[in-house]
C-alpha cells in the first residue's frame, strides 16, 4: 500500500479493518523511506548542491513496523504486559488547496490534516480534552502552524496537545532539517520508538495519530500541477489486563 507520507496511517487502518472485521488474525504494517532516493525523485539530488528553502524538510532514512492482532486469537495477551489498542479510524479526504511549491510540503499537507482531525472530532464526538496528545505526521515548522491557523478557524485549539513527528525525529537546533523531517519512514520510525512505548506505559491514556502526506509524482510538481495533501486518523489506546478488551 502507498499513501505518500501517510502510508503507515493507511496500512494501520486498512489492518485494524482487516482484523477487526475477521479477515486476519495477524496484519504486519511496515514502512520505511530513504534521504537519497526521494530527494533524487522529487526534489533534487544531493550532489547538484542546490540551496534548499527554509520551507523545505528533510527526507527521514528510516523505517518502523508494528504487529496488528485480533484479540480473540493472538498470543500477546497471554503475556502479563501492557499493550496498545486501536479504537477508531477516520479516513482521510484528498484536499488540495492549491500548493505548487515541492518544497514547502508542510503548507500542501496541513488542509488534509486540519480536515482529518475536525471531521474526527465531529464524528466521535470527542474535542481536544479526550486524547492526551495528537501527532500528525511530518507537517514541520511550516505545516505545523498552518494546522493550528486553520482549526482555530473552526474554534478548535490543538496548541496544548500537539506533536508533529517531523519536529520530533530530529534536532533541528543541531541538525539544521530547516522546516523538520519528512518521508513515509518519518512518522512510522516516530510510532514505533516514541509514540508506542508512551501509550504501551500508560503515560499516554489515548492518542489520535495522524500520518500526513503529498500526493505528487515525479513530474506532476515540474509541469505546475498543484500538491494534494492527505491524512488518516488512527486512535490508538493504552490498555492493560485488567482492561477489558
């Protein structure tokens, strides 16, 4: 499956279905990308030696992969430990707001998330005071107060609880990544080390994880054609034994 930079959005959703419907016991959902091979593909490649504008973000060199399991036949809670469990999707709407700039993937990507998360909100009947954190995949600097301008428009302040993984995987003070990291390995790789370990420990109760990602091909942004932006919400949930599964 491929969904651009929400790939493991869509892999974990479409696995969450496969399993919660009886279709699979057991759904493996890995992702990954690479520097070089996507800055060769859509942007520029690394020995041109072009400047890259302040908008721009860094294609993460990285993978993650997670084990989906139907609780009527897996093994895992046969173990005396924590786990984590999805709850809900909402699945994302292609929007487009007319971004033409390859480079400034943040702003094509932030309407498709701001449009996930309130369509989210509005269907669960849920706001921001029921998840302890929302993570969204690789908006950056850029995309990231893009987000929160546009749901403030729709009276929702995320301010409080969200993280961008693209923010998150590196050290922009040291590392320079100028608007953050980015590639379908960026939120995967974030999942898996950062995200899961926090809700498997119970110091995340509940959180809504939003994968964001650029629909162009290698040739669409060359000839003017606008980036469409898409996100998937998935609600992933801390539970333990004496939780009711």
């Amino acid at each position: 499956m491929y969904g651009a930079c929400s790939t493991m959005g869509l892999t974990l959703s479409t696995g969450a279905m496969f399993v919660n419907a009886g279709y699979a016991d057991h759904v493996l959902c890995v992702t990954s990308s690479h520097y070089a091979s996507a800055e060769r593909q859509f942007r520029f490649p690394s020995d041109y030696g072009n400047q890259r504008p302040l908008s721009a973000e860094w294609t993460v060199t990285g993978s993650g992969a997670v084990v989906l399991e139907s609780v009527q036949t897996h093994t895992t809670t046969q173990l005396d430990i924590p786990l984590a469990k999805i709850t809900g999707v909402t699945t994302g709407k292609i929007v487009d707001y007319g971004i033409t700039d390859s480079m400034n993937m943040g702003a094509a990507m932030a309407p498709a998330a701001c449009d996930t998360i309130y369509r989210h909100f509005e269907d669960f009947g849920r706001s921001v005071n029921d998840y302890d954190a929302v993570l969204t995949g690789d908006l950056g600097v850029v995309g990231r107060q893009i987000l929160l301008d546009l749901l403030k428009e729709k009276n929702i302040d995320l301010s409080s609880v969200h993280q961008d993984c693209g923010l998150l995987i590196y050290d922009n003070q040291k590392q320079d990544t100028h608007s953050g990291g980015s590639g379908c390995g960026c939120a995967a790789s974030v999942l898996a080390a950062y995200i899961l370990p926090r809700v498997v420990s119970g110091f995340w109760k509940r959180v809504l994880f939003v994968p964001t990602g650029a629909m162009l091909s290698k040739v669409s942004f060359n000839e003017g054609e606008s980036v469409a932006g898409i996100a998937h919400g998935v609600v992933i949930e801390h539970i333990s034994k004496e939780t009711e599964v």
